[in-house]
C-alpha cells in the first residue's frame, strides 16, 4: 500500500516538472513572427507606440522634385506661422500626373554651401490654398514645410532644393478660418515627423530617398514606383 502511494505521489510531481517546463519553452509560431517582421514595421520609439506600416500612408509611387525655390505670396510665414520653400514649376506635370491636391510627407535637401550635406523630414501641400479666398493660387504650387527648419542658417531662395515625398496624409480643403487651418497645418506637421522618424529606423523608404537627395544632376520630376 505505502508503495502504491509512493509511486502515485512520483508520477504527480513528474507531471507537473514537465507541464512547468512547457510553460518556459518558446512557441515555434511565435519564433516565426519574430523573424518575419520587416524594418518599416518596427514600432516608433515615441507616443506612437502601436503605429505600423499599414497606418502611414505610404504611397505606391514616390514623387522626387529638383527645382529652384520662388517667391511666394508670403502668407506661410506671415498669416500661419510656417516658413515654405515653393515651387510653382510643376503645374502641368502634376497634373499630367493625375497627382492629388493634398498633404504629403517625406524628406528634402537644400543646394547651398550651408545645407549640402543635411536631409530634413518635410512636409508639403500641393494645391491652391483654397481657405485663402479670392486670394488662391492661380495654379497648383509644391509648398514645402522642413520640419527641423530651425537648424536652417539662412533664406534660401533661388536655391534648389530635392524633395522626396513617399506617404500621403490628407486631401486640401477650405476650412472656415486660419485657426482651424493652422490647427490643422499643426498636426499634419506632427503627423509628418512621427511617419518620417518610424521610416528612418532602417527602412528600405528612407535608403532610397537618401540615395536620391545624395546625389546631383536629377530629372526635374520624377513619379515612379521606388
């Protein structure tokens, strides 16, 4: 009888070492997940914590600009509070292009002495500034945000800049007065930087963008995939 219960007890405790240690071993699904996430779905290292590749608006076709920076009608700085660099060139190949009036993200570059060698996250709007009313712009216009414009030493108009524009955020539209509009210009620039720092953490995006912006003696317009 003690030996039957001896053996009982043996076999109960046998049971529960082996169930412990199945707790501890790594699923081989889950292993699997591990290895197949790729680089533009690694989380941000900010608030944005859950945001992936599928929440960032990445658009098929990228859309690379070289041109030299135009006067404007002074209303980015002066009525929103936001510096633009414009580039008004590109009417008709934007719409040739069948491109959106709206809201984009990417990267840039400015061609002088100071800012050869810097890449800054921007955003810009392609459109007509339609709250601007009976003032809009007569044609589409490229109006480029830098984000990190405050490490800018100086003016650069009349300077060429490259721009890389890889995600979508928003269609233009008239809004009922500049404070909803600059609310808005406010969050699409947060927007903006929180996409372009989650692409920068190695994503094939950004490479391709760097190499573009690095080099010289672009077309003018490019819209293709990348």
């Amino acid at each position: 009888m003690l030996l039957a219960l001896f053996n009982l007890i043996l076999c109960k405790m046998s049971l529960s070492f082996f169930h412990s240690q199945a707790l501890k071993a790594p699923k081989s699904h889950e292993f699997s997940l591990k290895r197949t996430i790729s680089p533009l779905q690694r989380p941000l290292k900010s608030a944005h914590l859950k945001m992936t590749v599928e929440d960032i608006g990445l658009m098929n076709n990228v859309l690379l600009l070289r041109g030299e920076v135009k006067t404007g009608y002074g209303r980015g700085s002066k009525r929103l509070g936001f510096a633009t660099a414009n580039l008004p060139q590109f009417d008709s190949l934007l719409k040739k292009n069948g491109i959106e009036q709206g809201v984009y993200y990417g990267w840039g570059k400015i061609c002088n002495s100071d800012e050869e060698k810097k890449i800054y996250p921007c955003v810009a709007n392609i459109g007509k500034s339609p709250t601007f009313e009976g003032m809009e712009n007569p044609i589409t216009i490229v109006e480029v945000h830098f984000l990190d414009d405050k490490q800018i030493k100086r003016d650069f108009y009349s300077n060429e800049i490259y721009i890389g524009l890889v995600g979508f955020l928003r269609s233009e539209k008239k809004f009922d007065g500049f404070d909803a509009l600059i609310a808005q210009i406010n969050n699409d620039a947060d927007q903006a930087k929180s996409r372009c720092r989650m692409l920068e953490n190695g994503s094939n995006t950004f490479k391709s963008i760097q190499e573009y912006l690095s080099g010289r003696d672009k077309e003018n317009f490019i819209y293709k995939p990348l």
